[in-house]
C-alpha cells in the first residue's frame, strides 16, 4: 500500500486464489455497509461501481459462508 508516494504497508497474498471479485468487494465492505460516507469513499478509491445490496446479501449469507 502507498501513501504520499511511500510504502507504508504490504498485503501478504500467499494464500490468494481466483474467485469472485464481488466476494472479496462485500467482504471490504461489510463492516460499513450502513456508512454512506464510508462506503462512498471506499468506492471513490476502488475505481469499480458498487455492487448491489442484492448481490451483497448474496455473498455475505450465502454460499462463500460455509468455506
């Protein structure tokens, strides 16, 4: 992660796989879901349009869960 052109911390991405970005974007987001503030910077930042609370609830409670 960068900030004011510096490396202030890094991601380990051992155990990353494929998989469904919309998970990995309602898992980010689940936290502040209810944060318009929040949520309008994470997605100011994310470059992509937000999923719908649909597809939301779809991946917060739905299959992904049981893994």
């Amino acid at each position: 992660m960068v900030r004011d052109n510096a490396i202030v911390a890094f991601i380990d991405v051992a155990g990353m796989t494929v998989g469904d970005p919309r998970y990995d974007e309602a898992l980010a987001t689940r936290s502040f879901r209810k944060d318009i503030q929040m949520l309008d910077a994470f997605y100011s930042g994310y470059g992509f349009p937000p999923i719908s609370e649909e597809t939301f609830r779809y991946f917060d409670n739905g299959l992904y869960e049981f893994y």
